[in-house]
C-alpha cells in the first residue's frame, strides 16, 4: 500500500467514525401539556453536530414499552426538531416538524425516554424519575423539562429555540429533588421577584435564598469531586471528536509527507553514487 492509499483509508476511518457518533438528542420534554390542554404534550430533539441526521426508522421509545414514537423527516445541523402530539395545536404558534400519535401519552408520574435509531441502538436516553423529579418540569405552571449543559431544568417553554440558560436554576432543581418531600422548594426566578413552584404564591428573594440554601449546598456537595469525570467527558464529548478527526488527518498528512520525502532522498543519494563511478571509470 503505497502512501497516498495510506492516507485516503485513513481519512476514510476518521471521517467515518465520527459521522457513526454524531447523533441528535432529547433536548426538551413538555410532559406536562399545556394551559390549553394536558394532552398537548411535545417532545423536542436537537442535533449539535455539523451533519444533517436522516430520522427514518427512528423511534423515542418508553422503558416500559408504553409508547413508541415513530420517527421521520430530516433533522439539520445544529437544529430543533419539534414532535407534537395528535395534531399541530399543541404548540400554536410554532409549526411541527412532525406530528405523530402519543398513546396514552406521558405519564405524569414520569417515564424513561430512549432514543433509538433504525439499527436498534439506544443513541440516548432520558430517565425522568418518579413525577420526572430527575429531570424537571412544573405541572402547575406548564414549565418544561429543559436540557442545559449541567444537567435539566425547569422553564418556560423553548420550543425550536435554545433553552434557559440552567447554570443557575439547573443546580436549585437538581438539588432540590435531593430533599426530602416536605423540604423541597422549588424556586423559579422571574422578572419581579420569585414564585413557589408548588404553590404558586409570591415569595420575596430573601425567602427564596432561604428556602433554597440548604439545597444549594446539597448540589455544591454532590458535585465536589466530580472535575476529573467532567474532564473526561468533554475531552470525548461529540464536538471534540471533530477536533481529534482533524488532528489525526493532520497526522496522516505529515506521516505522507515524510514517506515522500525519504523516497526523494534515497533516489538522490542513488543518484550521487552512479555520477561518481562514472568519473571514476572515465579518469580511468
């Protein structure tokens, strides 16, 4: 195998495995419905790689085998993907990119999602825990369950748009699941002030920095420690395997340039060593 087929099987197998990695996610679970009607639940997929994803024969599958969700259409790069339930009423004002029969729909009690792809594979899965306290989401206000990049959180809802920014609330909620049921306050900020998620009534911010203090600490506690996983994670995150395919062409390429090189330099020195015995015989 000479060095240019050496290097074209190599960027075949680069380009090749990070294309069998890039995958879309769950990125947002209205489970809850809407003000308008519970049944208007939707689910939303996002694709944070640079490649189209074809959905066909793909399917967001329940853990119990309750609900199989079946999946087509063509989700872009770096792009939403909105799956609504029934019809495309349950997000008004935002069109659906696919519209397809829930079952019974989400169990307000909670579900484990799973994403699978037409070869069967589990590409991702989503565990919302008893009453999705996993994850998030507020019955009462409608929230959604919103993937952020230190976990879920609750917020008003994003269909087809980036989510809330979690690095704040992600940490109140994912503590918080943590307490005890008569501990857990809730707490989601808005714009005058902050509202008890279980209630619904008006608190002032001192009471929410109290309420929320004991779980804060809980969230600082449970990640402590964590930094090196964290490392890892996003050294082999989707997006750094673009990084790392570029790197070993970059590799393949030089290792191509110094076979050619070497092969330039042997037949030079061939080359020096005929001229020379040729002046030697023509003095002869």
């Amino acid at each position: 195998m000479n060095w240019r087929m050496f290097w074209w099987v190599g960027l075949f197998w680069v380009l090749s495995t990070y294309t069998a990695s890039a995958t879309p996610c769950i990125n947002e679970v209205a489970w809850m419905g809407t003000i308008q009607s519970p049944s208007n639940e939707w689910v939303e997929l996002y694709n944070d790689t640079p490649l189209p994803v074809d959905l066909s024969g793909w399917t967001i599958e329940t853990e119990d085998g309750s609900l199989a969700i079946n999946l087509s259409g063509v989700i872009v790069s770096n792009g939403y993907f909105l799956i609504e339930r029934t019809d495309d009423n349950s997000v008004p004002t935002v069109a659906a990119d696919l519209v397809a029969p829930f079952g019974a729909g989400l169990s307000n009690s909670g579900e484990t999602l799973r994403l699978v792809d037409k070869n069967g594979v589990s590409v991702d899965t989503v565990n919302g825990g008893v009453n999705w306290a996993s994850i998030g989401g507020n019955n009462k206000a409608k929230e959604t369950a919103q993937r952020t990049l230190n976990g879920w959180a609750t917020g008003a809802p994003t269909p087809r748009k980036e989510n809330i920014k979690g690095d704040i609330v992600a940490h109140k909620t994912t503590a918080s699941a943590a307490l005890p049921p008569d501990a857990k306050t809730e707490v989601r900020e808005t714009g005058k002030g902050s509202l008890d998620a279980e209630t619904g009534s008006a608190i002032s911010e001192s009471q929410a920095v109290a309420a929320n203090a004991e779980a804060t600490i809980l969230w600082e506690s449970s990640s402590s420690g964590s930094g090196t996983s964290g490392f890892f994670d996003s050294l082999f995150s989707k997006n750094a395997l673009l990084l790392w395919a570029l790197l070993l062409v970059a590799l393949f390429a030089f290792a191509g340039f110094v076979i050619v090189r070497s092969q330039k330099g042997e037949g030079s020195s061939a080359d020096d060593y005929t001229l020379v015995e040729d002046i030697i015989e023509n003095d002869e």
